[in-house]
C-alpha cells in the first residue's frame, strides 16, 4: 500500500503561476493520500534527480522558454523510461529555443494546450484523479474514497467554464502534505488543541 504520491512538476520560473495553482490543486482531490510535490528549483539549487525519477506523476509545463533546468528534467525521465506529462501554454510568443524544444518533444509525444490557469488546474485534477483511480488497489482507497473520487471526477468532466478559485498564491515551492487518516508519527503522537483539532 502506498500513502503518498510524489508529484513532480517541471516549470521554469516564468510560470510561477502555474506552479502556485498546481501546488494547492491537490488538496482538492477528495481522498486521503498524502502529497510530496517538488518543483524545478530556482537559482542555483540542485535538481533532485531521484524525485524525477521516481515521481508517481511528472507534469512538464512551457511558457514561452525552455529555461534551465527543464530540459536536465525532460532528459532525466527520458533515460530513466518515464514519460512526463506535457503541458504548453497558449498565446505567449516563443523564443526560438522554446519553438526547437517544442518540435523536438513533440516527435515523440503529444503536448496538451492549456489556456490559462483555470483550464490548466481541470486538466491536470483530471488527470490525477484518473491516476489514482487507474491504481485504486495500489493506494489501497476505501470504498468510500473510490465513490468519492468517481464521483468528483465525473463532476470536474461535465463542467464547463472556470471550476474553483485560481486567484490565491502561495504553494508555488516544493513541499509535503501529510493525510491525518494515514500518517502515524513514528516517534510521538499528533497534538490537539482544546478544541480537539490537529494541531
């Protein structure tokens, strides 16, 4: 059984944006799993090649460069057989190494158009839901989760126009959220304050 996915997403900082929507998007998937999400770090950090190679799913968004170190990140899972989701945005000009970016990847997998943040953030819940329903048995989701889940995604396929609030920022970095149902502390307990809530 596993109780955490790890998310990868490769963005340049351009989209930061982008990133920020993605980063809060996966609290919305209505289960109990916890997240690790690592972005494509900022200035002079390193790339954590391990997180992109062992990454349950890795989303791949172009604006309008292919800025370092995205394509360290393409060529990694590339080697390492994965194949990451590939996201390019609509309406921005290109410079021309985005443009030779673009052509290349696309001789071996198909971009998906988004345009702007709203279509972005359906199309990847989509997604990520269809990914942990395709592996129900693997995060061993109760009965429950699985209704749940059929359920909201159906609803996120019918619905047309802007779903939820895009306007917040602030989740735009690497993190880890954690599942109350799942996660048992190895060393302690979780705390609580008067009210009985988690702490």
């Amino acid at each position: 059984m596993v109780d955490q996915i790890l998310f990868y997403i490769s963005a340049a900082t351009d989209l930061k944006a982008e990133r920020e929507i993605l980063g809060r998007a996966v609290t919305e998937l209505p289960v109990s799993l916890g997240w690790r999400i690592v972005h494509s770090p900022g200035g002079d950090e390193p790339v954590d090649l391990e997180a992109v190679v062992r990454a349950d799913i890795h989303l791949l968004l172009l604006g309008s460069d292919i800025r370092a170190p995205i394509g360290l990140e393409w060529r990694a899972a590339h080697h390492a057989g994965r194949d990451p989701a590939l996201f390019l945005k609509d309406r921005v000009l290109r410079t021309p190494a985005g443009q030779d970016f673009i052509r290349f990847v696309a001789q071996q997998r198909t971009w998906r158009r988004f345009q702007g943040l709203a279509d972005l953030r359906t199309q990847v819940l989509r997604l990520l839901a269809t990914h942990i329903l395709d592996r129900a048995g693997l995060y061993a989701l109760s009965p429950v989760e699985l209704s749940r889940l059929q359920s909201w995604r159906a609803e996120l396929e019918s619905a047309t126009g802007e779903v939820g609030d895009t306007s917040r920022s602030g989740a735009g970095e690497s993190g880890v959220l954690l599942s109350r149902e799942r996660y048992v502390p190895s060393d302690g307990v979780l705390l609580q304050d008067r009210d009985g809530e988690d702490a």
